[in-house]
C-alpha cells in the first residue's frame, strides 16, 4: 500500500517529530483519516525521508516517531528549468502541477512580448508544487520564482549547461544535443513568440526545437518538454 507522504522543514535526525501545521493535521485526520498505529512518510525536502508512525494526535499537534531516514532516489539527473510565459491562472497552475510530477526542479514565469495575463499568485502556486512533489514522491520541493521578463530570463542562460527554445519550426529533439546537467526549457504564450523574441534568442545561442508537426497549446508543450528533457 502506498504511503502518505508530507514534505516539510522536519528535523529526521531526531527519533520523534511534532507536526504542527494546521492544514497538514486537517490532512491527516479529516481527509486521510489516519490514526495513532498509522504508518505514513516524511522529508526534509533535501533529499532525506523518513518512514514515521504516528503515537498521539490531538487537535493542535501530531506526535510521530521516526523509524528510519534514508536517501531520496527518485530525484532526477537533469535540473530542468522551466522558462514559461505566464498563462490564465488555470492553465498555468496546470503546467505547474504537472511539470513538477514530470521532474523540473525549477519555474520561471517570463512576462512575453504576447502575455495577456501578468498576474500570477506565488502562493497558491508554491502550494500546488509542494502537494505535486508529495505526490510524486520527490525529494525536494521544486522553487517557482517571482515573474521576470523574457530578456533577464536569457540573461539567466549563461548559468545552464544547455538551454532549448521550443517553437515550431525548430529541430526534432533527436538532433537537439545536451550538454551537462542544468538544462533551461523556454516555452513561449498562447499567441507564441514574436519575431523579435525568436532572433533574441538566436543571438543568445539557445537551441531551436520542436516537439513535432502538431501545434500544441502552450500548457501542453510545458509538460510535454518538461518530461522529454528531465527524462
């Protein structure tokens, strides 16, 4: 039987640990039902867990004691990074949600020459990282940054091994070569990069790429090339 699985700033070094936090206890109690003798999995979101068994719980606190803490080995190779123009709420909460299930290690929301919606809650965001990293037993929980423009995000490329720009008329992936470790994906908006977006990005040397002969919707292309890069 799978386990339940919490992420948090937990201590595994000591044999017992008290959650505290509101909504984790909600979790636990009201929507899992788990109780005292109950078994479930807890890391540190640095790459250690730990099994724990739940001995008290009250209505303020979580009592568990640590069975034992071992390595995440689930975390991917390659630290994908994904560059993507800021979508309507909706559709980027899914990028968010499912490129982390798919293995990025990191989001960059670009404002675009064709961004229709700026605006982006950072919070709800970092909550649907963490319940995807939980749910897709990573070791860490993926950081999404504050939104920046696509020229600082280019700026950025120089700290990426390899960077790939997704367009349509790009190469087919099977002649894209990677480099290194850290991998930068840039996926533009609905409406797609601008001329001027596509040539700046060609002076900054990043690889020109398709994920095929079909148009896809800029949510899809996220995750599609989030996964096809990690993985």
């Amino acid at each position: 039987m799978r386990l339940h699985r919490f992420i948090g700033d937990f201590d595994l070094s000591k044999k017992t640990v008290e959650l505290t936090d509101k909504a984790v206890i909600n979790q636990i109690k009201n929507v899992f039902r788990l109780k005292p003798g109950s078994e479930l999995m807890i890391a540190n979101g640095q790459k250690q867990e730990a099994l724990a068994k739940i001995t008290a719980m009250s209505k303020t606190a979580i009592a568990l004691d640590v069975v034992g803490v071992q390595e995440n080995e689930k975390e991917p190779e390659t630290y994908g990074i994904l560059y993507c123009a800021i979508l309507k709420k909706e559709n980027f909460e899914l990028v968010a949600q499912k490129a982390v299930e798919a293995g990025i290690s990191e989001i960059v929301p670009m404002l675009t020459n064709r961004t229709v919606k700026t605006a982006l809650n950072i919070p709800r965001l970092e909550k649907i990282i963490k319940e995807a990293a939980e749910q897709a037993n990573r070791g860490i929980v993926p950081n999404i940054c504050h939104p920046i423009t696509f020229e600082d995000a280019l700026r950025q490329t120089k700290n990426n091994d390899s960077n790939i720009f997704f367009r349509p008329s790009g190469l087919p992936m099977r002649e894209i070569k990677i480099t290194g470790p850290r991998v930068g994906i840039f996926i533009g908006p609905e409406g797609g990069w601008d001329d001027q977006e596509t040539e700046l990005a060609g002076k900054y040397q990043l690889n020109m790429a398709t994920l095929g002969k079909l148009i896809l919707r800029s949510e899809t292309a996220a995750i599609v090339a989030s996964y096809l890069i990690v993985n």
